[in-house]
C-alpha cells in the first residue's frame, strides 16, 4: 500500500509521518498530579508497547507534576516522549510553569476549547509562542465533542442560504468544520512562527463514517502527520470494534502516521488494552509486526474434541510469553511468524502449509495423528499426549534456525 506522503516530525526520540512506522500511542487515566501513579502507569503503557504517552494538564498542580513525571521517568531509564493534553487554560499553564513546556515532548492543543470569541486567537498564539521557545512540537486535535462554534457556525449559516437540493447534511457539515478547524489552525500555528516540521494534526468523532471522512478529506488538505483516532469508541467488544473498522478503513487508503486506541476500561482493568488493540489493528492490516500470529479455524463438527481449542489457546499464549524473550535475547523477525493451529485436515493442511509452521489436529473419524508443516513441507507427525509439547518443541527449533 502506497503511504500518503507527508512531512515528518521528530517528537522526543520518535519519528511521526514520512517513513516512519505508524507509532502506537496511549493516554493515562491517573489524575496528573499524582506523580507516582502516573509514572507507574507510563512505565506500564511503555512496556506494552507505547511509544509515545500522553497525559491531561488540567490545572496548576498538574503543571507543577510534569518535570517531576518526566525526572522520575528518566531515573527509571525511561525515555518515551510524552504529551501534555491542554484544554481551556493551556495558555495560562504554560506562562506561570514554562518547565512543563520545557520537560514535554509535544503539547496537544484543542482549537476548539482554547479560548472564545477574541480571546480564541491570541491564547492559541501563547501556546504556540512557548512550543517555539522551547523547539517542542504541537497536535493540533480537533474533536467533534469541541468543535469549533465559530466554523461550525459559519457553515451552517452558509449551507442554510444554499438551494435546498445542494444544502449539505449535518454529518458532512460536521466533516467539514473539523477539517476546515484542523487546516485553519495549522495555518496560523505556521503565521505565528511555527515550522511545518513541527505540527500534528487530528480530526476525531465517535461515528465511524465520520471519522472515516473526515480523515479522507484531511488527508487531501494538508501535508502534515497525521494521529488517528475514533473518539469516545466505548467500552468492550463494541469499542474495538468500532475501533478497528474505522482504523483500518483510514489506514487501508495509506492515511495515518500514529494511532490511539480510545477504550473505556473496565472498573479496574488495566489501561494497557488499548496499546495491545492498536498493536494487533496494524499487524492485522500488514503494517507492522509485534507478536507471532497464530491462525486457527473456528472449528465445527469435524473437530473431536475441545482439544484442538486448548491447544489453539495453550499456543497463543506461549507465543505471547515467548516473544518476550526472544526478544531479550536479541532475535529478530520471529514478529512475524505465523503458526496455524487448524481443527482438521480440510482446511489444515492448506493453513499449515501457508503458514511459517502449522499443526492440523485429527477432526472426527481422522486418523488420529497431526501432521506439522514448517516452511511448506510436512516435517513430522504427532500423536498422543506429548502433542502440544512436542509441537512447542519444534517452534522453538524452528525460531532458532530462522530468526
Ligand atoms: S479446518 Fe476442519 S475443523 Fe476447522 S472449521 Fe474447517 S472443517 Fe471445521
């Protein structure tokens, strides 16, 4: 898939847009100003695989915890760049605690939310001036939650003068004023000074058509990085789903050079489910790679017994422990291997041979034996008991003469 192209922008130690890989990114939900849950829960959302992590500034006590948050991290030999979330007051935070600014990595402003009427401009600027003092660069985040009144405004007034065939629906006039939102302040960022190689840009709503058009007509009006997201996606199965429908719709058309995942957790849980679903939408869509992959069928009468699901199961989660010391171990490329775990010979022999390396287990009235396939040729046999051992044996041999 050709990639829209677009200019990068170096935030902390990563790279976002050009050639860099999409990046995974994540949000705390630890109140800011407590410096050791916060830091513990970066820690957290960095080992599982964050590469970027953002947390609200909302008021003064906040502000006053970032270089503490960024010192704490930095003694743990932590150095994922992080992200100040700014609404309403971001202007004020930043003059009375230039520190903040200074020990951030990027600063997200809302255009929607960073000041009203008159006041819109000029505390958008102050933001702005103190991203340029201290050389950091800027998401500029539109979100339908706060659009901008005034475009939105503007052009409600303008389609209500139009024709009634040609009056836009209320959905693309969404679009539009977060795209028309988006572009404005990115071009105002640049007239107060910023440069072009330090300015983010999003365009979130909780609808996936929406968010799915918005991006596409982003995409087409602007050069810079783009961060995805399907805001407020909800909770639980119909979050991810969401999530990922209208991720991979954006991403499929070559859009978007960094991604958050924004789940509801449950009462609880921990926060790094949305690192782990953004991780497996990019390996989905061929984009990146971070764990072995296991392909197994969903099964169906021909399966004997449940044991084809334990092994399927039992396999995952090895490849999951696994990967992590592999990883330590300096391998590299096992990411993308693919086992296929299959219920029965119908499709598992095909899977199995597609696959890096593929087990079929014996469906019903079978002859009781699973053959194993590596490389596309059938190297052994398994039975009895010792299968699932067996067959962890040979992907281990199998990630030793390969990666
Ligand atoms: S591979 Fe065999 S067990 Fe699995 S779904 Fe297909 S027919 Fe059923």
């Amino acid at each position: 898939m050709k990639r829209r192209e677009s200019i990068e922008v170096q935030v902390g130690k990563v790279g976002i847009g050009a050639d860099n890989p999409i990046r995974i990114q994540s949000m705390t939900n630890t109140p800011t100003s407590d410096v050791d849950a916060t830091v513990s829960q970066i820690i957290e959302l960095i080992e599982a695989g964050s590469e970027l992590v953002r947390f609200t500034v909302k008021d003064f006590k906040d502000a006053e915890a970032v270089p503490k948050i960024k010192e704490k991290l930095e003694q743990e030999k932590y150095d994922a760049p992080l992200i100040g979330d700014f609404h309403y007051n971001g202007h004020l935070l930043l003059k009375k605690y230039p520190e903040a600014a200074q020990a951030l990595d990027k600063l997200r402003i809302n255009p929607g939310n960073v000041g009203f009427g008159n006041s819109h401009d000029s505390n958008f600027k102050m933001i702005i001036d103190k991203a340029i003092e201290f050389g950091k660069p800027v998401r500029i985040g539109v979100n339908f939650g706060s659009i901008d009144q005034r475009i939105f405004m503007r052009l409600m007034d303008e389609n209500s003068k139009k024709e009634q065939e040609e009056q836009k629906s209320s959905e693309e006039l969404v679009v539009e004023a977060m795209c028309q939102s988006a572009v404005e302040s990115e071009n105002l960022a640049k007239e107060y000074g910023m440069k072009p190689n330090k300015i983010i840009l999003s365009a979130k709503v909780s609808d996936v058509s929406s968010v799915v058009n918005a991006y596409t007509e982003l995409a087409k009006l602007t050069k810079q990085p783009l961060h995805l997201g399907l805001t407020e996606a909800g909770m639980g199965e119909k979050g991810i789903i969401a999530t990922a429908a209208a991720l991979s719709t954006i991403l499929n058309k070559g859009i978007g050079d960094t991604i958050r995942v924004s789940l509801t957790p449950r009462p609880g849980a921990s926060r790094t489910e949305e690192v782990k679903v953004a991780q497996q939408i990019l390996q989905a869509n061929g984009l990146r790679s971070f764990l072995p992959s296991v392909t197994s069928c969903p099964g169906c009468g021909r399966t004997s017994s449940a044991l084809f699901q334990e092994i399927a199961e039992e396999i995952t989660e090895y490849l999951q422990k696994r990967a992590k010391e592999w990883k330590k171990a300096g391998k590299k490329g096992f990411e993308e291997m693919r086992v296929a775990v299959m219920g029965c010979v119908v499709n598992g022999l095909g899977e199995s041979r597609n696959a890096n390396i593929g087990l079929s287990l014996p469906g019903s009235g079978e002859d009781p034996v699973s053959p194993v396939y590596a490389d596309g040729k059938e190297i052994t046999r398994l039975h009895g008991e010792t299968r699932i051992s067996d067959f962890k044996k040979l992907i281990e041999e199998y990630v030793e003469n390969h990666y």
